[in-house]
C-alpha cells in the first residue's frame, strides 16, 4: 500500500537541503548539495531493499526485478536539482514518488512481471550550465563528452571539469547511453507548474504532449544621439522600436488557436544604456513554446513580420539570430491510455492537457514509450518557495501511478 505519509516525511527532508536564505531551495548539479540530497534518496532506495547505483552521467539508478528476467524495465523518474530559490516538489515529487511506488510492491512481497526502475536525472533544469535535460539525454544516448566541454556555468567552470570534481569521468558519458529494447515504458508524476488544474478543480492532468521551445534574439539597430537636443521626430529609437514590437509577441500568441501556445520576450540589452543618450541597439531575447510544430513556426513567422514592419517603419535595423531548437514531443497513446484507465477505475477525475515545461519524459520519449501523470499546482506556482499541492491531490497522484504502473506490467488497457 502507498504510504502518503512516507511520501511527506521524505520530501520535508529533501527541501531541507539547498534551503537559501530567502526560504526556497538552490540544488545546483555536481554540487555539495546535490550529493548530500542523492546521498540521502540513495539511502532511501537501500532501506527499501534496492541496490542503487551511479551511472556515468550522474544519475541514480535503484531496480525492482521483475519475475520475467527477460522483459523491458517500465521505468519511474524525475530530478532533484531545482532553480535558484525553487520550491520542495518541482522534479523531487517524482524522484519521491516513483521509489514509494517500489517500495510498497517490496513491502508487500509483490513482484511485477516487469522490472521497474526509479530514475534521478542529474541537470534536468538547466540551471547551472544553461542546457536542460543532462540526464535524460545521456540516458537516451544524445549527449556528448564535447557538448560537456562547451557547456558553461557562471563561474566559467564547464560541465566536463564540474563532473571530474564529482568524481565522475565525462569522457565516458556515453556509458550511460541506454538502449530502446531495454525499456517498456516511462512514466513521470509531476506537478503542473501551471494554474489549469488547480482553477478547474481537476486532480489528475494526463499530459498529451510537451511544447517545443523555439528561441531567438531580435536585434533592433537604430543610432545613439544626445537625449536633450534630438528631435523625436528624427531619433532612430532602437528600444522604442523593441517597445512596439514586444506586445505584438504577446498578440502573435493570444490569436493562434489551440491551449499551450505562448511567447516571451524575457530580457532586453539596451545599449549604450545611458539616461541621456538616445539607444542605439536592443537587443531582445524570444522563446516561443507550443505543443505543435506548425504552431511554432506560425508563430515565428508572424513574430518575425511584425519585427521588420516595425523596424522598417521606426527607420531601424534589424537583425535576427536563431538559438535552440526543441521540437515538440508527443507523449504515447498507450501510456495515455493506461492512465486514463486507472482514473477511472480508481474514480478520480482527469483532464488531458499540454505541457508547456520542458520534462525528462521528453528526453525519454526517445528512448521509450513515455508519458506523464500531472498534479495540481496551488495558484498556479512553480519554480518559487510557495510551491504547494495540498497532500490530497499529491496522494491521489500516487494513486493513479501506482495503479499505471500495474496496467502497464499486465499488458491491461481495458477500462474499469
């Protein structure tokens, strides 16, 4: 049986560690805390009766045997490392939930016919090198001891040297490259990080798909000129050309049909940044994030229109340069399926949904079958100390895993 208390009492913990000053928690990757907080769900998994162990990339990995030795592992996994100042449940929740759901089959002699693992992906954020998902990728064989050399944090320190300090050997990354046939499927529980759930009353989200992330930096070139003796008539503006173009990016998403679609302009460099001088150049980052690939590249085309009519008409340059890629990820029609299922027989009512954050499961679906469970957000808050599901929904979150999980192993898709 699924020990919700077990679940608290072990996330209290884990939020204890990282805790800054202003009350969230900052657990970067490779780091002290990091080790402390792996250290102690390593501990976790060996009072469960499981042997984990480290991959090359970092990542734990604790295993059930199934009684057929032969099938493909279904697989439960999250991350532990959060944002600067983040709350208790965002990734930890599911590193959490999936070892409860482990341990409760050992405690009641239950063996499945799968065997199941828990996963903690190591850098799934992206906080501390700028570049999401470390874990998962290497898992699903897309990352490379060179993109560990290129990636940087803060301090200069690049991913490659900060896992040699962790003791770990980022030439061999590649170790830790899993293979298609080794897996059943995937299954992540998650919060929603958003207010759908939560506003509609909902308990359980079944994620249909997660957004692809397009991003960009637009930017506009005009002229520096003493702000007192210009006239406004003749200033070539580039940041009040950057101004007007800013709500159209927000207008370009509000228009396209369909949930999920959204565009931020984050942050703007203006130079020379001077109170009294005129800018001569905004530079303007943009993420477009969707679940369909049509959907963002309507979005980039009409965005990237905007910005010319606009240059064009403030007598400004323009300039326009491409960043990541991430291409939309449609989660498995199984997994759904199997999902939707448990709702039913366990009467818990559901809403299917897009996920506009990025998720392990989308690096995962590469791999395998994946797909994932979503519980309320409270206010809608993410990534901020007051980060919150009321423990009713979070149990009626491991509820529905649980029972996933046991649909998944007997091959039963039937409803009720």
């Amino acid at each position: 049986m699924i020990d919700c208390q077990r679940v608290r009492r072990r996330l209290e913990k884990l939020s204890e560690i990282g805790r800054d000053p202003e009350g969230g928690i900052s657990r970067f990757s490779y780091t002290e805390e990091y080790r402390a907080a792996l250290e102690l769900f390593a501990g976790w998994c060996r009072e469960a009766g499981l042997n984990p162990r480290i991959d090359a990339a970092g990542n734990l990995v604790a295993r059930y045997e199934g009684t057929d030795s032969g099938a493909p592992v279904i697989a439960l996994g999250s991350h532990l490392d959060t944002v600067p100042n983040g709350g208790p449940l965002d990734g930890a929740l599911g590193c959490v939930a999936g070892l409860e759901c482990l341990q409760s089959l050992v405690e009641e002699g239950r063996r499945p016919a799968h065997p199941l693992e828990t996963l903690v992906f190591v850098e799934e954020e992206g906080t501390r090198f700028g570049s999401g998902l470390l874990g998962s990728r290497a898992v699903a064989g897309k990352l490379t001891p060179a993109a560990l050399a290129e990636m940087r944090d803060r301090d200069g320190t690049s991913a490659a040297q900060a896992m040699e300090n962790y003791g770990l050997r980022p030439l061999a990354v590649g170790e830790a490259s899993r293979r298609s046939s080794e897996f059943e499927a995937y299954l992540e529980l998650h919060i929603e990080q958003g207010p759908t759930l939560d506003s509609e009353s909902v308990p359980i989200g079944i994620v249909s798909s997660i957004a692809g992330i397009w991003r960009y930096t637009f930017r506009f070139v005009g002229e520096a000129a003493h702000a007192g003796t210009t006239p406004l008539p003749v200033r070539r503006d580039a940041l009040m050309a950057a101004a007007r173009w800013i709500p159209a990016v927000r207008d370009a998403a509000l228009q396209l049909e369909g949930p999920g679609n959204v565009a931020t302009v984050g942050h703007v460099d203006v130079k020379p940044g001077a109170i009294n001088v005129v800018p001569a150049e905004a530079a303007a980052s943009l993420e477009l994030r969707a679940p369909r690939e049509s959907a963002l590249h309507r979005l980039a085309e009409t965005v990237l229109e905007e910005a010319r009519r606009i240059a064009a008409a403030e007598n400004i340059g323009l300039e326009v340069e491409s960043g990541a890629r991430i291409a939309p990820v449609a989660m498995d029609e199984r997994v759904i399926l199997a999902v939707e299922n448990a709702c039913r027989r366990l009467g818990i009512a559901f809403r299917h949904l897009p996920s506009g954050a990025g998720h392990d499961a989308q690096a995962m679906a590469a791999l395998c079958p994946a797909g994932m469970i979503f519980v309320p957000s409270a206010g809608g808050i993410s990534h901020a100390p007051e980060e919150f599901t009321p423990w009713d929904q979070i149990e009626a979150g491991l509820r529905v895993m649980a029972e996933t999980i046991q649909r998944l192993d007997q091959g039963d898709n039937s409803e009720g």
